[in-house]
C-alpha cells in the first residue's frame, strides 16, 4: 500500500527488555493490518521479524526488523528491537529512526534492565513514550502492579489509557478511557476489536481512572486546567486534543495491554499508535551537521531538500545488501540520483521497497518521514543520501565499544582470505563487531559486546558464508605503567671494521594521569644530539614501549624527556640513535617501579532476590566491587566493578547460578593496578610463553 500523505505515517520503535513479546506483538499488529493472513510466532520460525536463521535457532532477537501495518488509512512502520543489552545499538539505531518508543513490559514481570535503558535513550532523543504492558493473560499479570512499578520508576505520567476486561487467562478486551468504550476480542483470533458494553463491575473502577487521566491532561495545558476548574471536567475533544498534545510533549506516557499471542488488545493498540504518537511532520526538526561540520536542523518537511538517514543494513549472501532507511525531508524516488554526505559521492537508487522483514515489495516512491529499503547501494549504515546542493549528516548514535574479543583462526588454511570477505559483510550490518588483527600479537582478533554477541557472528560465518573458525579464549588487554620518576641511559657503540655505529642518549621517565598514554618531550639544548637523530630517539622508544618491559604488555601513562646524548660525526646514524632510545628506556623503566594495569568493567546484574547471596559471593570472587544494589519488582539489581578477566567465564556461570534467570549488562569503565600476587602469574605466565615460544 502506497501512502503518500505524511500525516497518514506513524514510526515506531517496538522496544523492551527481552522475553516481553515484541517479536509476537509485531507479527501481530500485521495479522491484525491485515499484511499476514495468519499470526507468524516465533516459536514457529514464521516471525517475519526474526529471519535470520540464529534468531530462529536460537528463540531470540539479533538485529533490528522492520515492517509496515495498515490500520484505517495510516501506515505504521515498526521497528522490532532486541530486548537483550549486547544488542542494543540496533536499539539506538531504531530509535534515532523512528518518532517514537513503543515501550513492551511484561506485565507479571514489570519493570527491568532493558526498560530503563530503553527509557533514557528514548529521552535523550526526545521521543514520546507509549508503554504496552505485554502478556496481559499470564498468570500474575496485573495493571495494578505493573503500574505501580512503571510510576515508581516514571513518574505519575504514565498513566493507563485502558483497563482490563478480565485478568490472566481470562483477560478478554480492553475499556478505552479516552472514549469510554469497551471492546473484546475473539480469543487466538485476529485482533479485530468487538464494541461491547462496560462490564457493571468495572464501571467505578472505569471512571475513577478516567477522572485520573482528564485530571492529568488538564494539568499539562493552562487553558485546558482553567476549563477543567470551571467546568469539572474537560469537553471530549479537548480531552482528546489535550491528551495527544501532553504525550507528544513527553508530559504524560500512555499505558496500553495487549496479548498479543492470543490477539487481543492488537486493533486498540495500532489505534492508539494513530491517535496518540506523532507523524513525521510532527517530531521537532533532525539535528544534522553542515559540511563544515557546524550543527544545523532539518526541517521534515515535503518541501525541503532531499535527507535520508541509513539505519541499518542487511546483508545476505543471495540477495546482498540492503539498506533501510528513513527518509528525514523530502520524498525518495527509484531511480533517482543521490548525494552521499560522508563519502561526497553520488549514487544512484534502485529500486525502493517496502519492507516485512527480509521481504521487500517494490514502491515507486517513499515520502517525508517513510521508512523502506533498497538494495545495492555503496553506503554504509549511519550514511546521509541527500541532495548534493545541501549536503547535511543527519546526526547517529553513538557505538559503544567493543566489551571482549576473542583469536580466530580458520579450520581450514584455504578460508583465510574468506574470513576477512564474511567478517566484513557481518560488520556492514552489525556495527558493534569488530574485526581485524592485533598489531601488538599478529592475531586476528573478533571483538563483540559479549560472549553471546561473538559466538553467534562465528555461527553466521559457518552457516551463512561456509566459513568454519576456531575461536581461542580471548586475551585480556593488560597494559604497563609506571609509579614513579626514573633516569635512563642508553649506549650503543659497536666496531666491527670500517664504519661502526655509535649513539648515547640520556632520559627521564615521569608518570601521567591515567588515560594520558605518552608524551615525548625534547629538552635538549645545544647540539649533544643533532635534530636529525631526535626524532630517531622517540621511534626507538615507541617500540619498546610497546613491546612492554613486565609481561610484553604496552606501556602507558608515562611522559619521556631527552635531556643529553653523544654522537659521533661518522659513526652515528638513525638506527643507532633508534636502539639507544629503546635500551635508555629499558634502563628507566627498571628503576621506574613498573606495575601492570588491568581493564575494569562496569557491570550491572539483574536476578531474582532468591540469588542474590550466590551472586554477590560469586562478584567477590571474581575481586569484584558491589558499587550499589536496587530491588524493583521483586528483581535485584547490584552495580559492581570488576576486571574483565575474571568476567570472560561470567555468562555461563551466571546461567548456573540462576538458573537461567539472571541477566548482566557489562562495558568498559578504565584501568587498574592488577593487585601484586595476580601480576606475578601473569608476568610469569608471560615469560614462560616467552621462552617455550
């Protein structure tokens, strides 16, 4: 279906943390558009959000998807998120292109780490929150409950727009608070709603909640609160206008139910996706930056400039590549001429396609605000296309870095140019892993955000690009230091017949402030040793520096300054100059009290509170810090650092401990001294490898 008409498009990020039914909620909301003729689960390998043959596998969300319902004349575009936090860029990047959070709970569970950190990326980008409490016939399934959690954690702006009709299993409809209607469906049906008269028994309940919710909209709005005082309540259209005013001002946060693997709730809730969310004529301009790098805005706007924001790319070994993307201002048309901002090359698009999943349908044209795809274009996610004569970059998410990486290795000498052609095509549509060898080991090291992330990259290589890898443990990234000043003198004077070589140089160590790495510093004065040869000086040092002095680990934090030398008119030479800087350094750094650093991880853990004993003796094992503890909705959560090589075994000792309950979010927080008797084993491990190597 074709829609031309900005104001008839709603973009939104289906978001959550996982288990909270996304994937369901979204091959529902197209049975129930009428896209599918059958609800697709993901139990059954249909989901057409879950295509990708891990995500089958595994029961799981890897990347983001996109497709399209049609409900009364508008399309609505959704973004199906990860719930799990190592995928959570494709999260961020759902959000920067879409114009609002559609923000799943589970409705027994409530509460958890993914809803907070859905949360503040949503406010940071600015995005209206819609909250869906999911699964509303479980057992322990209750709005009373889960709201509660929500306004603890929220504020008393989430505020419900529909009450349940029944409870758990026997949860049937929904009463919309805004027009006061019921509405039932068909249980296991297709999430057509039924008009149906409000139980007697929720009637007080009903128009308690209501009173709430007008008294909540008037609150936002001067001239609404004056009406509301003098009229006791406010007038039904300025009810309605109020509310979609208050939720796109991010001033009240709706709160819908829905189960949606028995298809109730779904017509009510792509209704109030309509009636409530923004279109993309109604977000706040993009932020962008010019070619001069200066920020600037772009209006959504049919009648501005060309902008369109790649979001993610999907790559497939027979289909190829294919980019989604969102167009910001003005309309997209197949085969029609682009400008891409950051490689400031022209491109041409093929054809565009309405997406469902990897299932692309050929559209003529996207307009203001459209999210589609098209295949085979050289850009990459993040790329701006826009018209050439008003180049912008349409601002991006910030990629969090890598948290571990692990050595692979091809099984077979003959996939060693294939793992690089495979790496590179996972890395086009994931941009949180990481591929390339280690100049400091020669390895080629795979880096993801967690264990999970790496193993699965390895199961595509095998599965979608025949390329079978072994993966080797994965090397802690120490680092050296050192704790205090030092002298260093470094001689180099060898004969051998003719020309000989000679260079004597004399430096200081100094320790920096973490973070600062190196710092070379000429205080020569005079001609003890000529320009020419300094530069040689700090080459010399820079490598031994990285080659370490302890355990064979990069020095860093330390500030070097060449204060005096000798040369020779004939026998000097660059090369002698560069191994007498390497030989002054190795003399500093053994009077320099050097000590070796270990990355620390800041590490946040949720699991039941039955648990928690097992996983703070097991954080303390690991030489961990507890940096605070919350309860919410009878979860534990406990923030704590600890080095990150005592949490590479982490996630499977987790899933023991808690029997697959627990789950931990894990990221880079800096460098520590490594405690004296673990340096030890490591410094002698090191030279061992050394000797036997």
């Amino acid at each position: 279906m074709q829609v031309d008409s900005p104001d008839k498009i709603r973009n939104v990020a289906l978001t959550g943390h996982s288990d909270t039914g996304k994937t369901t909620l979204a091959s529902a909301l197209l049975y129930t558009g009428g896209v599918a003729n059958r609800l697709n689960k993901p139990d059954d390998g249909g989901a057409p959000t879950d295509f990708d043959p891990e995500e089958v596998a595994r029961g799981i969300s890897i990347g983001l998807g996109a497709c399209a319902a049609f409900w009364n004349g508008f399309k609505v575009n959704v973004l199906d998120c990860p719930g799990y936090g190592i995928f959570f860029a494709e999260t961020q990047a759902a959000l920067r292109a879409a114009d609002a959070a559609v923000l799943c709970v589970n409705a027994a569970s409530g509460v958890e780490v993914i809803t907070e950190r859905v949360w503040a990326a949503a406010e940071a980008f600015g995005l209206p929150v819609l909250f869906t409490l999911t699964k509303m016939d479980r057992e322990r399934a209750s709005l009373r409950t889960a709201l509660e959690g929500l306004q603890n954690r929220f504020g008393r702006e989430a505020m419900p727009v529909q009450i349940p009709i029944g409870g758990e299993h026997d949860f049937r409809g929904v009463v919309d608070l805004i027009t006061g209607k019921a509405w039932t469906f068909d249980p296991d049906g297709d999430g057509q709603a039924r008009a149906a008269d409000v139980p007697g028994d929720l009637a007080e309940r009903v128009a308690e909640a209501r009173t709430e919710l007008v008294e909540m909209v008037a609150e936002t709005d001067d001239a609404l609160l004056e009406e509301f005082f003098e009229e006791g309540t406010l007038p039904e259209e300025d009810f309605a206008r109020g509310l979609r005013s208050a939720v796109l001002a991010r001033r009240i946060f709706p709160v819908t139910l829905v189960s949606a693997a028995h298809g109730i709730g779904t017509g009510t809730l792509l209704q109030s996706m309509v009636d409530l969310l923004p279109s993309p004529l109604e977000r706040p301009a993009f932020p962008a930056r010019n070619v001069g790098g200066e920020p600037v805005e772009v209006t959504p706007s049919p009648d501005e400039p060309l902008s369109a924001l790649i979001f993610k790319t999907l790559s497939d070994p027979f289909a190829g590549k294919i980019s989604l993307l969102r167009v910001v201002s003005g309309a997209l048309t197949s085969d029609s001429p682009v400008w891409n901002a950051r490689t400031e090359e022209a491109e041409r698009i093929g054809q565009l396609m309405e997406m469902q999943g990897k299932q692309g349908t050929g559209i003529p044209q996207l307009a203001t605000g459209d999210i589609g795809g098209v295949a085979k274009l050289k850009a990459h996610t993040g790329d701006t296309l826009c018209d050439k004569d008003r180049p912008v970059h349409l601002a991006w998410i910030d990629i969090a870095e890598p948290a571990i990486s692990f050595a692979v290795e091809p099984r077979s000498k003959g996939d060693e140019e294939k793992i690089g052609e495979a790496l590179t095509r996972l890395q086009e549509e994931d941009l949180t892993l990481k591929a390339g060898r280690d100049p400091e080991t020669g390895e080629f090291l795979l880096s993801g955000t967690g264990q999970l992330h790496v193993e699965i990259a390895v199961a595509k290589l095998k599965n979608r690009f025949h390329v079978d890898v072994l993966l080797h443990p994965p090397k802690v990234p120490y680092r050296e230091t050192i704790r205090r000043p030092a002298d260093g003198h470094g001689r180099h004077k060898k004969q051998t017949g003719g020309r000989g070589q000679f260079a004597d140089c004399k430096i200081k160590l100094e320790p920096l402030h973490r973070g600062d790495d190196f710092e070379f510093v000429d205080e020569i004065f005079g001609g003890s040793i000529p320009q020419s040869f300094r530069p040689a000086v700090e080459k010399g040092i820079r490598e031994a520096r990285v080659k370490g002095y302890l355990a064979g680990f990069p020095v860093v934090d330390f500030r070097v300054k060449l204060v005096d030398g000798q040369y020779h008119d004939v026998d000097s030479s660059e090369m002698a100059f560069k191994v007498a800087g390497s030989l002054a350094f190795k003399d500093a750094m053994a009077k320099a009290a050097p000590v070796l650093l270990e990355p620390m991880m800041k590490v946040e853990v949720t699991v039941d509170e039955s648990f928690m004993g097992d996983v703070m003796s097991d954080l303390s094992s690991r030489r961990g810090r507890p940096q605070g503890m919350d309860s919410k909705n009878g979860q534990s959560i406990v923030n704590a650092t600890v080095p990150m090589a005592e949490m590479l075994t982490y996630a499977p000792a987790l899933n023991s401990m808690t029997q697959g309950k627990g789950s931990f979010h894990m990221e880079f927080s800096h460098y520590e001294e490594v405690p004296a008797n673990v340096a030890q084993k490591i410094i002698e491990d090191s030279r061992k490898k050394e000797e036997a190597g």
